[in-house]
C-alpha cells in the first residue's frame, strides 16, 4: 500500500515533524542547566586525602558522593558512602545508573588503569561526563598530577616541542615555594591500614579482587626483608660505585613491574623482560669503553633477585665486567653524571632533563618529546646520545606546572593539607559545563 502524500508546508507536517522531536529528543536534566557540580569519588590514595578533600569541596557548596569498592575504602572514607558489593560484570551498569540517578557532572579517581576505574572513564564518557584522574606526580618531590580524562600514556597534553615553546612564552617563571615535607612512615601506616582492611574485609565484599598483584601480606614481609639487609645494601652500593668511579656509564633506574607504567603503557610484560631488552642492545651496540649501571627502584619490596637476574644475563652476554647493579645511590648524582640515561618510562627521566643528560624511553611518557628525548632506536643512542634541546625541558616544565600539576603530597599533614587547597583550585576553578570532547584541542597528541 502506498503512503499517503504530506505536505511539507502544511500545519499536518509541522505537527508531525514536532512529534518526532519530542520522541528524539530529551530534556537534560534541570541541575545541569544552573550553576551545578556533583562529583563522585572513587578509590583513591590510602590515607585521609578524598575525605578532607569531601569536606572542603562541600564547604564550598560542591555536592559530593562517594563509592567504596572494598574494605580499605570504607576505612579511608569514614562517613556514609554508597558500597558497591557486586560482581565487576555488573559494574558498568551500577555506575550507570548511579551517574544518572545522583546528576553528577564529575569523577574524581585516583590511577586511571584499574579496571573499576578504566570502565568507570568510558562509561562516563557516554554521558559527557569529566573524569579527572589523580596519580603520582610527573615531577617528584612536592607535585602530584591531576589531569583530566588521563595522565602518562593516556595523557592529553601534545608531543611537540614547538608547542611547548610557544605556551611557556605565555606563563609567568615558576614560583619559588617552600618544600613538601614528607615521612616514609606516614605512607606505611596509611598504606598497612587500607590493605589490611582490604585482606580482613573480603566477606563485606566477596567478589573485589585488587588491582595489585602482588599480595600486600608479602609486600609487608618484604619490606621488612628490606630494612633488615639496608646497611649491607648500603655498603654493597658503596663498593659498587667505588669500582665505577673514573668510568663514562649510562643508566637504566629499574620500575616497578606491578605499576600500570610497565603494564599498561610499555611494550614489556613485566620490568625483568625490559632490563633483558636493555642489556642485549647495550651488549651489541655500546662502545667497548661505556658501562652501564642498573639501579634498584627504591620502593621495591618483592623477593625477586636482580642481582641474580643482571650478573646471569650479562655473563651470558659476555658483558659482566661492564655491568653494574646497585640498590642504593644518589639518583639526582647518578642523573647528572650519566652519559644518557635509558628508562621505559620513569619519572626518574626528568632529574636527567634536568641536568641536560639525554634520555631515551621505551614506552610511552609524556615527556617523551622529540628534541627533549632521544629520536630514534636504542641500538644508535649509545654511540649518539643526543642532549635535549637547550631550553625545551624548562619550557615543558614550565607548562606542565601549570597545565598538570598540583602542589602537596600524601606523607604528612602539611602535605596533604597542601594537596587539597592545590586540588580545589584546580578542580573548582575549571568551566563546569565544559564536556571533554569541547576541552582545548591543543592538548590532543
């Protein structure tokens, strides 16, 4: 049967063509039209930072919600919460719904690679909703980084140094400010409290599975394994470096393979499989004359053997009389003193900017920038180790300051206090209706 004509000019189309709208399209929801935030938090750091971050924001007027996803949460955020108790495959459709159901217009989360919070950006996303991811600082000590939709690999700041140079032009120096101060034995108690609550909470929620994966009981173990043999590390260093001294070395500072660095935005499994792909190129493209050093991450606590693992693998390459490990050290001496410094990596690699040493990375960095890092394969940068550009690492420095970074830490009440009025400026401070597909397009790579 054929359809009957219309009339596109009469009164019976524009009725028509009216009913059609009102099926297509949807009110937005009446909060997002006035002057409206609403954040969720999700996991954070281990310690009092998201909730004295909570109150302030809600001293300001922000609403603020929060989702415990296991025990360590729920000790971290002591006050009401929404618990999420569920299986990870009803997890989008939980977040979902509660986005929706609470109008939020912002997620706050710390790491953006855990698998809760990689599905929490994407859903998110589909609602044109800001995720503002919270990580360890590109510049360390005294910065964390906070960036929006991403941070490292997944970061949205440009690779071009012509770039960098022109954005710094329009900033003032960067000003001095006092120290960070921070207590290792802060971040333990922090830390041994949230993941023994995570281990003795498991009944409270029976399908969480951590992000970790090492078990944080041999973590404990292992750092105390750590600081019974420090003075027999420390002198084991000490002869180490004796026998460098007088020699022209490269360095390769070691990471941790748990860390979503290595895991997520690295060519490489695990940071034994990086170290083995360090030490074949230097054995057969290293000038005879050059050594390299590998240095212990200082925050390692497993039982792997590395010592082992480079004297095996060296003797195996017929290198072992150039190749040094050492658990210990002045990294900012051993930066500055290097010939060039390989990583995959490492924020390491910016106390080597720093110091004008050439750098040259093996998986994705954000300051992996031609002119500021080495352009090209690692088999040609031991026998040409490139410098960076003169002024670029200032400049890039200078920007992601300014474009990435808030002052403060986690180690200490300053620290965090510190952190948190930095993070409000930040976070409070951006247009609120602005959608991540309308941000600046200069921070697209």
């Amino acid at each position: 049967m054929n359809k009957p004509l219309i009339d596109f000019h009469g009164p019976a189309s524009d009725a028509i063509v009216e009913q059609r709208k009102s099926e297509r399209v949807r009110p937005r929801p009446a909060s997002r039209l006035i002057d409206h935030r609403a954040f969720v938090f999700l996991q954070g750091p281990p310690g009092p930072l998201f909730h004295q971050l909570a109150q302030s924001m809600r001293g300001k007027g922000i609403f603020v919600e929060r989702i415990n996803i296991c025990a360590g949460d729920s000790v971290d955020w002591p006050e009401a919460a929404t618990n999420f108790r569920g299986r990870f495959r009803d997890w989008p459709v939980f977040f979902d719904n509660f986005l929706r159901k609470h109008q939020i217009t912002d997620v706050l989360l710390f790491g953006d690679c855990r698998p809760y919070h990689v599905s929490a950006r994407r859903i998110a996303a589909l609602r044109g909703i800001r995720t503002h991811v919270l990580e360890e600082g590109y510049l360390r000590p005294h910065w964390m980084t906070l960036e929006l939709e991403g941070v490292n690999g997944y970061s949205r700041l440009r690779r071009d140094k012509d770039w960098f140079f022109e954005q710094a032009q329009l900033l003032p120096p960067e000003p001095f400010l006092p120290p960070v101060t921070s207590s290792f034995r802060r971040r333990v108690r922090d830390s041994a409290r949230h993941y023994v609550a995570v281990h003795l909470g498991r009944i409270a929620y029976p399908f969480h599975r951590t992000h970790r994966p090492e078990s944080p009981l041999l973590e404990a173990v292992g750092w105390g394994w750590k600081y019974l043999r420090s003075k027999r590390r420390r002198n084991t260093t000490d002869m180490t470096l004796d026998r460098l001294n007088g020699h022209s070395f490269f360095l390769l500072p070691l990471q941790l393979s748990g860390d979503y660095q290595i895991r997520n935005h690295s060519p490489f499994p695990d940071m034994p499989a990086a170290a083995a792909y360090v030490l074949e190129s230097f054995a057969a493209h290293a000038p005879s004359e050059a050594r390299l050093v590998i240095k212990a991450h200082p925050l390692d606590s497993s039982f792997f053997n590395w010592s082992r693992f480079v004297q095996k693998r060296a003797h195996g390459l017929g290198i072992a009389d150039r190749v040094y490990y050492i658990d210990g050290g002045d990294l900012d001496n051993l930066a500055a003193g290097a010939e060039g410094m390989v990583c995959v990596n490492s924020t390491s690699a910016t106390l080597a900017l720093a110091a004008g040493t050439p750098v040259c990375t093996l998986g994705d960095a954000v300051y992996n920038v031609p002119g500021l890092t080495f352009d090209g394969h690692l088999d040609d940068f031991w026998d040409d180790p490139e410098p960076p550009c003169p002024g670029l690492y200032g400049a890039f420095r200078r920007v992601i300051v300014d474009r990435c970074l808030v002052r403060g830490g986690l180690a200490s009440e300053s620290a965090v206090k510190t952190l948190v009025q930095s993070m409000i400026e930040k976070l409070c401070g951006r247009s609120p209706f602005q959608s991540p597909a309308n941000q600046d397009s200069t921070f697209a790579k």
